[in-house]
C-alpha cells in the first residue's frame, strides 16, 4: 500500500484513539465485569437473595399485595427466581422499585428495595465509560466514543495490513520496549477485531437509535414509522376494555407456556392491567440455546391464556427480529452459558489492555531521548498530562469498582440506598487517583495507585474471609489472582521508577516536579 | 494525495450519513419482504451504523477532499433517486 495512505491513517487512528481510549478503557474494564453481575450481586447480598421457603403461592401473593396496593394492578412483576417477590416501580425509571414479599407467617412486607443494586452500578459505570452523567446521556457519549473507536479500529487494520505477515506472530522481546508493547497491541487488537467491531457498531446504536430512527422516518419512511412500527407489535385483544375479569393462575399460564415453548426457562411475569378482560402477561426467560437479548419473552392474555406476540420468543422470532436479537446477543454475550461469559470476560479485559497500551505507545513514540553526556531532558507536557490521565483513569476506575463491591457487601442493611453509597465510593475512590495522579505525575503516582487497586480488590476474598462466607467462592478466587498481578505491577513500577532510563515519563527523577 | 482533514471528514459524516440513509431506505424498500414486513424497521435502523461508519473510514482513502465530496456526493445523487423513484413506485 501507498506509504502516504498509511501515514494519513497513521494520524486518523492516533487521533481516534487518543480522545477516545481512556473513556473505553472504563467502558471495558465495567463491561467486563458485567458478564458476571448476577454472580455479583449473589455474593454482595447473600442473605436478601436466597430463595427461602415458599409460605405463598405467587397467587396468593398478587392476590395479598393488591388487597393492600390496589393501584399496582395496573403493572407489576412476579419474580421467579430467587425468593418469591413482587416488584413495581412508580416510573420507568425508577431506581428503587418497590418489593413485596412474604414474611414467615404469610403476611405481606412491603417496601422500598435495599438491594445494592451491584449489577445495576456495574452495568451503569460501563454504560456511561464511568462519566458522572444520566444513563441516557452517558450512553450518547459513549456511543459516540464508540463511532470513533470504529474509524479506530479500520484505520488501525490499514496500517497493519502491508506488515501484517511479517508482524502478526512476531512478539519482539529485546531492548526495544517500545516495539514488543506494539507487537502486543498488534496481537490483541487483531485477533480481537471480530469482537471489537461487533462492540463499536452496537455501541454507536445504542447511544444513537433515536437519531437514526427519525432520520429514517424523513427520509425513508415517509412519517409513517410509528405505524409501521406499532403494525409489528400487535395490539392485545379487548385492550383498553376495563370490565372485570378473573386471569388464569400462574401455574396455568406457565403451563401454556411450556406448550407453546418447550426448553424456554421462565423467570419472571409481567401483569399489566391485571383483573381486566385487557389483562396480559409477559413471560420472560432464558433459552441458551439461541442468540437473545439478554432475555426473550412470550407475550400472553391472561385471562384466555392466548398467545399475542412471539416476536421476541427465542426460536420463534420473525426473520428480521432474529437477525437484530443476534446484533443484542453478540453484544450482551448472552448466548453459549458459562463458556461464552468467560470468553467475554477475557476479551473485555484485553480491550482493556489495547486502549492502555495503546495510550502509552502514544506517549512513547513522543519521548524526549538523551543523548551522550547532554544533561537528561525533560518529557513534554502532553506526554507528562496524557501519562498521568492514563495512569490516574485507568487505576482509578479499577481501584474504584473494587471498593465499590466491597462496599455494597458490607453497607448491605446499614443504609436503604446502598445503591447511592456504593457509586459515591466508585467516584471517591476515582476522583481520589485522579487527583494524585495529576498532582504527583504518573512516575511517582502509579506504584502507590496500583498497590490502592490491589488493596481494594484484595478485600474482596477479604472479606469473605472476615465474615467467614462468601455465596460465590470463584469471585473471591479471581479478585485475589487480580490483586496478586496488581501487587505485582507495583513492586515491578516502583522499581522502575526509581531505577529505569531517566529520559523517561516513567522515571521518578526528573519528572517529579514538573507537573 | 492531499490531507484535507476537515473536508474529508465532513464529507465522510454528512455525506457518509445521508447515502448511509439512502441504501438502508432502499433496502427496506425493495428488499425482501418490503417495507412492512414485521419488525425489519429495527434492522433497517442497525443497517445505517455500520454503511455510515464505512464511509467515516474510508473517506481518507480519496486523493484529496474534493475527490471525496465528489464521488461520496455523486453516489448520494444516485441512491436518492433511485430511493424517490422506488418510494413512490412501490409506495
């Protein structure tokens, strides 16, 4: 290939990478761990998610919650895993819905959730590449982050292209630092590609849809996409018909759907309009066996038991609603169980690893060299910044979900928004790395920031340790095999510091006061 | 080959976004199953990430800006009558 094309995606790919790499850093790193936030949650709360013996049946329940709660009739959720729990929430987008759950004699406990709500602060640090912002907002920024990070990712495979065969296996360990962390970055960035594109483009539809979809309703579906949109959801029967009417009990209805979807694993009920003739459920649930979003669902009359929708039941989708469940699937991982989560678990963490080499390469490739006897010079201000916002970002974040996970666990019924406490601990601990490691420098900040994040992580199995229980021991083993590669990073960085090449950012001497 | 960054890029976002519209609009219209068939909106809305982003890419490629707004511009000249022509056929 020409070597000015590849110089001017040389620039195309710097640039792209270095506005967008260190909010992807967090966005990976909490993505990531997504992939096992139930597992999370279960070890956070053991006692509030244990499935205690059953007093009621989920009849009784809906029947006992309404007689106290009339206007919840109108949607709530019957939860089937874990204890037996219904749950509604005053908006969409309520936090902190509200739970109803039997006592031991068979009297109704109705209140606010004191959940941590762990899954919900990893998934929303990941959501919004951990920006203080709205879900909403977050995800827009991110999705923008993640259209860029597409020109990234193309730009990068143009430049790797003509030395593609000559450089791919290679993994050069010599004297030269510089190029063994590019082969490495090379590596992982290639054999990544599949997983990264199918995370840019996601990304970029999930921040942007609402712009792409009234775009397309100018421009191609004449104004009409709302009907063309409402004609693929059909409309229930008798909605909006108030009179009164008995639904069909929740063994029932969940017997029909074992007839209508064999080897479909309920979870959960949604009632909407309950006790109407318009009364319908949602019955969500997995089936690994297809690509869903995250989770699928048949749609029913509750009181006929009739089925409305299958458009988003795994195996009996539509041609196009398959095809863009799959798009959901690729991204959420939610397909191949336990296999797949794990994959998707190591290939976040090497996303990881791509953009925080790929920021150091940035700050190498712009090293101030000292030659013969000259006196040592110093790093360039950019280089100094861009080094200290790897180091502070990128530890911070780590250190900071850590402590968060600890947090939830041990605040767990000390305060009713534990949710709101554990994200302030996240942002302390972050905005705490931040600011030593731009008042420090990265030289003098990064060992004591990498032994913070090992500290945090450690007392994670610590704490199982201390409370002599843990409901997921693997959680505890691998925070313990992190915080040894951490503690291990900061003894290998201390030393470093103190005794690498000068004419480095990295070194302690003659960067420390320059910042 | 000229740099041109700033008109290359805005032709590669605006002009990559609106032929981006125009082939997915296309697709959803003369595609298989046409323009109603059951939830294919949503593919239709997937389809514009990835046609736009190419271009974005790609953009770079072109000998100069002005190359680029031309052959992206020629191309959205092309799509977009080709999309009014099916719309109004098929509509």
């Amino acid at each position: 290939m020409r070597s000015d094309i590849i110089r001017t995606y040389k620039a195309v790919h710097t640039w792209t990478g270095i506005t967008t790499g260190l909010l992807l850093f967090v966005a990976f790193y909490a993505g990531a761990l997504t992939m096992f936030k139930a597992p999370l949650l279960r070890w956070a709360e053991p006692a509030v998610l244990a499935p205690a013996p059953a007093v009621l049946s989920g009849d009784q329940l809906i029947a006992r919650t309404l007689a106290q709660r009339p206007e919840t009739a109108k949607e709530f959720t019957l939860h089937l895993e874990g204890p037996l729990r219904l749950s509604w929430q005053k908006t969409r987008r309520d936090d902190s819905p509200f739970i109803a759950a039997p006592d031991a004699d068979g009297s109704i406990a109705i209140g606010q959730t004191r959940s941590a709500g762990l899954d919900w602060l990893v998934d929303v640090i990941h959501r919004t590449g951990g920006l203080p912002l709205d879900v909403e907002t977050g995800t827009m920024v991110t999705g923008l982050a993640a259209g860029l990070y597409t020109v990234a990712l193309v730009s990068g495979l143009i430049i790797l292209l003509p030395s593609l065969i000559k450089d791919l296996f290679a993994l050069r360990l010599g004297h030269n630092l510089k190029r063994l962390w590019l082969d490495a970055h090379n590596l992982v960035g290639l054999f990544s590609l599949p997983f990264h594109l199918v995370m840019a483009l996601s990304a970029v539809v999930f921040g942007w849809h609402d712009l792409l979809y009234d775009s397309l309703n100018e421009a191609v579906y004449k104004g009409q996409m709302r009907t063309v949109m409402r004609a693929s959801n059909p409309p229930a029967p008798f909605a909006g018909d108030k009179s009164t009417a008995v639904p069909l009990g929740v063994d029932v209805l969940l017997a029909h759907v074992a007839v209508v979807a064999p080897g479909f694993r309920p979870t959960s009920l949604q009632y909407r309009d309950f006790g109407t003739k318009a009364a319908t459920v949602r019955v969500s649930g997995e089936d690994p066996r297809y690509l869903v979003r995250g989770h699928g669902f048949l749609l029913l009359g509750a009181v006929s038991g009739s089925v409305i929708g299958t458009e988003y039941l795994p195996g009996q989708q539509g041609v196009w609603a398959s095809v863009v469940s799959s798009f959901f699937a690729l991204h959420f991982g939610s397909f191949g169980g336990d296999t797949v989560r794990w994959g998707y678990f190591a290939l976040g963490l090497a996303g990881a690893f791509l953009f925080y080499s790929g920021n150091l390469l940035w700050i190498e490739s712009r090293r101030r060299r000292q030659r013969g006897g000259d006196e040592c010079p110093g790093q360039s201000r950019s280089s100094r910044t861009m080094a200290a916002l790897t180091v502070g970002i990128c530890l911070g974040c780590v250190a900071g979900l850590s402590a968060a996970i600890v947090a939830a666990r041990w605040l767990q019924g000390v305060f009713i928004d534990v949710n709101g406490w554990s994200r302030g601990i996240y942002y302390i601990i972050f905005v705490l790395a931040l600011f030593i490691a731009l008042r420090h420098g990265a030289a003098r900040a990064a060992a004591p920031l990498l032994g913070l994040a090992a500290l945090c992580t450690a007392a994670i199995p610590l704490s199982s340790l201390l409370l002599w229980r843990s409901a997921v021991p693997g959680i505890d083993v691998v925070a313990a095999c992190g915080a040894v590669v951490l503690a291990v990073l900061a003894r290998k960085t201390a030393a470093r510091a103190a005794h690498g090449p000068a004419d480095s950012v990295w070194s302690a001497a003659h960067n420390a006061k320059k910042v | 080959m000229k740099t041109d960054w700033w008109s290359k890029s805005l032709a590669g976002i605006v002009a990559g976004f609106t032929l981006a519209l125009a082939l997915a609009g296309l697709f959803a219209w003369a595609g298989p199953g046409g323009i109603n068939a059951v939830n294919k909106y949503q593919l239709i809305m997937w389809m514009v990430a990835p046609l736009w982003l190419s271009a974005v890419s790609l953009v770079f490629l072109f000998p100069s800006g002005c190359h680029a707004w031309a052959w992206l511009g020629g191309a959205n000249v092309c799509a977009w009558i080709a999309l009014v022509l099916t719309r109004s056929w098929l509509g």
